[in-house]
C-alpha cells in the first residue's frame, strides 16, 4: 500500500517519517534535541520543529525581556587566531582556514550551537522516502560579490570538484553515497549523482540512504565557491575572494592577519559589524590571553585548558564553555608493522586508562573515550561496556602475537596543544608495565600535520561534527582521503551504511552497537577523551555563542561601547 502524502497547510510535502517522529517526542521514544534535529534534516524548517516540539511537550513560547539590549551598528572585531592559507576551501582541513573564510563564501546548510541544521544558501530541502534522493531548493536573488546570480550551476560545480580525487577534497568520505570505485582502485563521482533540475533547484541522487546529507553541507570544507573557481581563474580564494557573504577581504597575509570588511548588497540584510579582524599571536597561548587582557583583541578563538584560571581573573573577560565531540587519538596504521597485528594493537589499546589520561591532562574537563570515536553526545551513541586497563591481557596479546619484549615504539604528536603531550606521557607511563616502551616525537604543529596521514603511529586531534556518523566516515571508511589508520574493513563499511540510512533515533542506536563494536575491537585507536573547548571575549561583546566546533557566526555579533 503506497504511503500517504502529506502536506503543510502551504501545501509543501511532509516526509512521511514526521507523524512517527512526532508520536517518538510523545512517548519519549526520542529526546527534544534529537526530535528538533531530525525533523530539521527531514525538511521542517527549524521556526516549525520548534513550535512542533513546544505543543507535544506543552511548552510555552519563549517571551521576550524587555530589557534586552538592542545591538548596536558598527565597530571592528579583533580576534585572536592563527591565520592560515586561504587557498582552496575544498581542502580545508583546520576550522581557522574556515571561519577566514565563511564570512565571504556561505554554506547551503547552517548548523547552530544547538546542533540544529538549518537552511542557509538552500532555503528548503526535500528528502526522499528512502532517503536516497535529496532535493534542494536554493535562494533567489542572491548574489555574487562578482555581481552573478548564485545558481544550480554554482553548486552542481562544487560538487563535482569535492568528489573529485584529483582535487583531494575530505567530502569525497561524506558523500560516500555519490562515488564509486574505478577499475584501478580509485574513486569517481558517479555519473547522475548531482543533477541540475532548474536554475534553483538541484538534486542528488545517492546508492545507499544517508540521513546526514544536510549536516554534511555545513562541514568546513563544503563552502560554495564561485563557478569559475578552478575554472575561469586559479584555485585560490586569497587571490579570487568572490562570495556570497556579508565581507569581503581586504588584506591578508599567511601568519600575520586577515582583515574582513562589510560589503554592501548582501542578500540577508545588514550586519553588525563593520570589519572583522583575525590576528595571528603566534602558538604560545599565552600570547593570546595577554591580547585580551591588554585590549588588544575582543576574542580569542580557542583558550587553552591550562589558561582557563588566567581568563578568569581578566577583568571585563567572559570565558566561554561547549562540551563537544572534539578529541585526540592514538592512532596506529593497520598496515604498518608492528601495527598490521591485531593483537599488538589491542594490547596497545589495553594499556590505556582513560579516565586517568582525562584527568591529568585536560582537569577531568571532559568524557573519557571508549577507543571507536562516537561520543556520548552524538544522537546515535550507543553505550558499550566500559573499558578498564589490563597490563595482563596486554602481556598475554603480545606473547600471543610473538612479540619480544621490550616492544619499543615512537608515536608523533604535534606540540602545539600542551594537553596532547601531557596524555601521552601520561600513556607512556601506562604502557611501560606491558613491556610496551613508547619514545614520544613532539613535533611543531605545522610539521606534525606534513605526517599526519603518513607515520605509522601518530596522535592526532580532531574536531566536533554533529554526529559519529559523519567522522567515522571521514576518518574510517575504507579508501577515504582522510582515513589516516588505512583501515579498511568491508564489515564496517557496511555496518555504518545501514546505521547512516536508519531513521529512528533507538534503532539507529542499536545499529551503532555494531559500528561502534567492530571499530574498537579491532583497536584502530587508543582515544582517551573528550574535550570541552574554551573562548574568550570582552564583556563588550554581545549576542556571541561558542559553537562545539569553534566555527565562527559572527553574523549577529555586535559591540557594545
């Protein structure tokens, strides 16, 4: 029997998951952040999910104080972050490079610091019942800061270049459903997979059902570049600065500042701020800390865990505080040696004591980790039994493996975060009654990240997304650009295809049971936590908002002076 189609009283079709979603809120099947994000990604604007949300729960609507400030138009923001290149935004793979360029060029998708997606250069989307055909509908009279219309053609090309390898981008792992293998191995778009239906219309048309489509179009290398990027002129943003957004550039350079300037005709209205200033104080992170306090900057993009204390007692600073998914692992090459042996790997795993690392090297300021990469924050986690370190299994493994002992290895890590080698020597230490003796290599940070992806056993961090799914198939997936361990198990892939198509939030978590099992027991990484993240501005600073993955949103930021 064909499944009824629904309409919104404008006459706009509703998914029909939304009714069960709905009755899920009702019954406590699913959680009010879970029911606001899918409904969200299912097409319901955010306004509707909310109001929906508000009258199953018999919620009032929020009343406006009277005595809210109005914002204030003008001033420049001076923030303290490093400045990085500014090239290709496809191959961005640090959030400084992004939040430099997310005031010029925009996103298709939004997703605030309540892990809630919305519309952005997309102002609708629709999702097929099987979830394998999304269709978007961008915003009309939009425009270039070139002074060209934003169209179906601008996205269809910025799909193309993300999914394709030669680029190199890190969304080929995203849109996993729109690639296929080639006869040699490698990866190509498949033919069909993003189709230009009008001037504002485009659909993409995936081989397996993805429910994360529009949280991965606000992932920071899926900016939206001009049509002519990489076409009509160089693959170079700093050179070739068009965009949608409210700024324009107008002075950069790589280390030292990047200086964002209001520009006028900007689609979604005015903005507050008339300049925004990024400063590089260098890797001490002190540095930045006696930015703020001299008044030198009015934010400070990230503050170290160690600085916290200093923060606090700046006068006029206000710290800020998200719990996010952002972390750290110990990463080994499944097919190096003496990592392409499982049981060396897992007694490496079994040395850790997470919640040891946790605490000497972020204050406890976090949640321990459980070595598969989902966090406890993540819609979909599923709780696995907890870990505990075993110096005996760890013996018992490397005997079994015929490891002779002492084992001696070196991991690299980058020094730039303090805490990365505070856990490690903490590791060191635990490792050391296994028999296990791990030399650490601290690296400058840009030095570390030449290697990332190339030494055998590395610490490397990474950034809050929305949900698991979405970096473990960046960072796991068999063949992607940015799986670093060169793990590749069919199992696995497979397993996360069916929990990335599953709709209902507690059969999607039993799915992840799977994922998540077969991720730590083949002991890809040893993860030891999760990391709350820190900024800091002035008290002058209003209407500011610390976003899990420190991208910036300055949009409806203003200075009260």
């Amino acid at each position: 029997m064909a499944k009824k189609d629904l309409r919104d009283e404008n006459g706009k079709r509703i998914h029909p998951y939304i009714p069960e979603l709905c009755e899920q809120l009702r019954t406590g099947d699913c959680d009010r952040r879970e029911f606001l994000r899918t409904a969200s990604l299912l097409g319901v604007s955010a306004t509707a999910a909310y109001a929906m949300a508000g009258k199953i729960l018999g919620e009032e609507a929020p009343v406006k104080s009277a005595a809210a400030q109005e914002p204030k138009m003008g001033g420049t923001l001076r923030s303290a972050m490093a400045v990085q290149r500014m090239d290709d935004p496809s191959t961005y793979d640090w959030e400084e490079m992004s939040n430099q360029t997310r005031f010029i060029c925009e996103f298709l998708t939004r997703t605030g610091t309540d892990n809630v997606t919305r519309p952005y250069l997309a102002e609708s989307w629709e999702a097929s019942d099987d979830l394998k055909t999304w269709t978007f509908k961008l915003r009309q009279g939009v425009k270039w800061s070139n002074g060209d219309d934003f169209n179906a053609d601008d996205v269809v090309h910025n799909f193309t270049r993300w999914l394709d390898p030669e680029v190199g981008s890190s969304n080929i792992g995203l849109f996993s459903g729109m690639v296929e293998e080639t006869a040699d191995g490698g990866k190509r778009m498949i033919d069909g997979a993003v189709e230009k239906i009008d001037q504002h219309t485009v659909r993409l048309n995936l081989s397996a059902p993805n429910l994360a489509v529009p949280e991965n179009l606000y992932n920071y290398p899926t900016a939206i570049v001009h049509r002519g990027f990489g076409v009509d002129y160089e693959a170079d943003l700093a050179s070739n600065p068009i965009g949608t957004g409210p700024y324009e550039l107008s002075e950069f350079r790589v280390g030292e500042v990047c200086r964002l300037r209001k520009r006028a005709g900007y689609w979604a209205g005015d903005v507050f701020l008339d300049e925004i200033h990024y400063i590089d104080t260098g890797d001490d992170p002190s540095a930045s800390i006696a930015a703020l306090a001299s008044g030198q900057v009015d934010h400070v993009h990230e503050v170290d865990i160690s600085a916290i204390d200093l923060i606090e007692r700046i006068p006029n600073a206000v710290l800020h505080e998200a719990v996010t998914a952002q972390t750290g692992v110990a990463r080994m090459q499944v097919d190096k040696a003496p990592f392409d042996n499982l049981k060396v790997r897992q007694a490496v795993a079994a040395c850790m004591d997470h919640a040891k690392v946790l605490e000497v090297a972020y204050r406890g300021r976090g949640k321990i980790g459980e070595n598969h990469h989902v966090c406890p924050i993540h819609p979909e986690y599923f709780q696995l039994p907890a870990l505990t370190r075993d110096v005996e299994k760890a013996k018992a493994l490397l005997a079994e493996a015929g490891v002779e002992l002492p084992l001696r290895l070196k991991i690299d890590l980058g020094q730039a975060d303090a805490w990365h080698l505070a856990a490690m020597q903490e590791f060191k230490q635990q490792l050391e009654p296994a028999g296990i003796i791990l030399e650490l290599n601290p690296m400058p940070g840009a030095s570390y990240w030449d290697i990332w992806d190339k030494t055998p056993f590395g610490f490397t961090s990474w950034t809050h997304r929305p949900l698991g799914v979405m970096v473990l198939n960046l960072g796991y997936r068999s063949g992607v650009p940015w799986n670093e361990s060169n793990y590749a198990n069919p199992a696995f892939d497979a397993a996360l295809d069916e929990a990335s198509a599953t709709l209902g939030a507690k059969e999607r978590q039993a799915k992840m049971e799977k994922v998540q099992k077969i991720l730590q027991d083949d002991a890809v990484i040893a993860q030891p936590l999760w990391r709350s993240v820190f900024s800091a501005t002035t008290s002058m600073v209003k209407g500011y908002s610390i976003h899990p993955t420190l991208y910036h949103q300055f949009e409806g930021v203003w200075l009260d002076t």
